[in-house]
C-alpha cells in the first residue's frame, strides 16, 4: 500500500506551489499505479509549463503515454495542452502521439480521457439541435409534397 503523504510530501519538493495541483497529480500518481496497475509510472514537474505530467505503460514494453492531472475546479486551458505536446520528450525520447488528461474531482475520482492532435478551440457558440436539423434540411433534398 502507498503512503499518500510521504508521496504528497515529495511532490511538494519539486517546486509546484499550488497546492491543489499537487494534490491532483499525486492522486493521479496513485491511481495509475495502485488502482490502473500501470508500469513504469513516473512524474515530473514542468517549471516552465507550470503542471504536473506523468509516464506510465499498460504493459511493460507497451507504449509510453503522457498523462496531464486536471482539476475539475479549473478550466482547461488547450493552449497549455497543446504546449505539453511540443515541450515535453517521454523516457524514450519521442513526442507524445496523444494526451491522456486525467481529471480529478473532489471525491478522489479519476477520469482518463484521450486526447489526440487536432483538438482545437471552439470560437463560437455551438449550433442548436433545431438549427442543425435545418441546416440538414437545407442540402438539397427534396421534401415531400403537401
């Protein structure tokens, strides 16, 4: 079992002064290798992207991938995400294929969603479900008589 308070002690060690951040990203820590059974699970704190990142592999020789701790409490800002993937090299010396944002809430529940390239901000206000069913209606087919 993992001592979560000598774990948080060291993650305090490593420069980050938000508290809640390093709550976030030892939780995630701990979920990965207690919870996911994850191997090679490793941290690191980025002083110029001001987060928390993680390591780990499925398998022992699978595939490294990057985990980014988010909190619930905080926006997700794509810019900063977008940069984790152009600074950050993995162990193995490559460049993450996706980002795998873990988002913890209040309760110490863990998400895991995937992030690939191409994500990009949405600038406007998305479309309502009756303008997209006109939007539909409008390409060309013909409706029926009356």
């Amino acid at each position: 079992m993992v001592n979560f308070h000598e774990i948080l002690k060291t993650f305090y060690t490593l420069g980050c002064e938000d508290d809640a951040l390093c709550y976030g990203a030892c939780r995630v820590y701990i979920h990965l290798q207690e919870e996911k059974h994850m191997h090679d699970v490793q941290y690191t704190y980025e002083k110029q992207l001001q987060l928390f990142y993680l390591t780990a592999r499925k398998e022992p020789d699978g595939p490294i991938d990057l985990f980014i701790p988010s909190l619930t409490t905080n926006a997700l800002n794509l810019v900063q995400l977008k940069q984790c993937r152009e600074t950050i090299t993995l162990p193995d010396g490559q460049k993450p294929a996706s980002i795998v944002l873990a988002i913890c809430d209040g309760s110490s529940t863990v998400l895991l969603y995937r992030m690939t390239p191409g994500l990009k901000a949405i600038a406007q206000k998305l479309p309502s479900k009756g303008k997209l069913l006109r939007m539909r209606t409008g390409t060309g087919c013909e409706q029926a008589p009356k």
